[in-house]
C-alpha cells in the first residue's frame, strides 16, 4: 500500500511541533526569541556572503564562513530557501564542514554539495571509541 504525501503534509507535523522539537537537543538551550534573532541575523549574513562571491560562474574563489553550527543551520535553510521553521530538520555537529556550491555564480541558486562533514577530525568524530593496543589514555 503506497501513500502519497506532498512535501507539506511530510513537514506538517514539523510546523506543528516546533516548540517541542527546539526543546531537544542542543537547540533546546535557545529560547525562541533567541532563535528568532539569530534567523534575522542569518540574512544580513547571507547577503554578506554572496556579496564575497564573484559574479561569474567561472570564478574559483573559495569563501569560509566560521560559526557555531546554529548560524550555519540558518544559512542551510537561506540557501534552501526554507523557513525557520526547518533549522530543526537538520544537525551538525561542532567542528563540522558544510559545503554549498555556486555553480551558476550568485545570480543563481546555492547547491548544498555535503553537510556535517567530519572526517578531518579523525577518531574524534566518534562518539565512543576504545583505545588501541599502541593508544594513550586520555
């Protein structure tokens, strides 16, 4: 039995519930007003962004945005062009890398090539890890 959900209905529950879900996590530590604020602020800093952007497509300019990971969710949901609502849909852990794409320049839209890359952190990007034969204790 198959059913078919619009992306809407898919996501419903999630604008429903927004409160409750902001309370779990590392989100639940910010308050609404506070998540508000930083949404706001995500605009200015979106627009700063593609203002480092050249505007060709040709260009290989590369620009690195530093932050904690609730203003990278922000500027996810910019480039996705989603609400505020969705940051929750998404998770990433400190020290992740994100990579968004402008293949067509910034006349065009931002493509999100990975999100929470953690590779470059080695063992450390593991949540639990058993020392090694050779390994110190830490």
């Amino acid at each position: 039995m198959f059913v078919h959900l619009s992306n809407h209905q898919c996501f419903s529950f999630l604008l429903q519930s927004f409160g409750e879900i902001v309370q779990s996590g590392w989100m639940g530590s910010m308050e609404y007003k506070t998540l508000e604020r930083l949404w706001a602020q995500s605009k200015d800093a979106w627009q700063a962004l593609l203002n480092e952007l050249p505007d060709d497509s040709e260009s290989d300019r590369v620009v690195v945005a530093v932050g904690h990971p609730a203003i990278h969710l922000a500027l996810l949901c910019r480039c996705l062009d989603l609400p505020m609502e969705y940051m929750s849909s998404f998770h990433l852990d400190d020290g992740s890398i994100s990579v968004i794409d402008f293949p067509d320049g910034t006349k065009g839209r931002g493509v999100v090539r990975c999100t929470n890359y953690t590779a470059h952190l080695g063992r450390w990007s593991i949540p639990i890890t058993r020392p090694t034969e050779n390994d110190e204790e830490f």
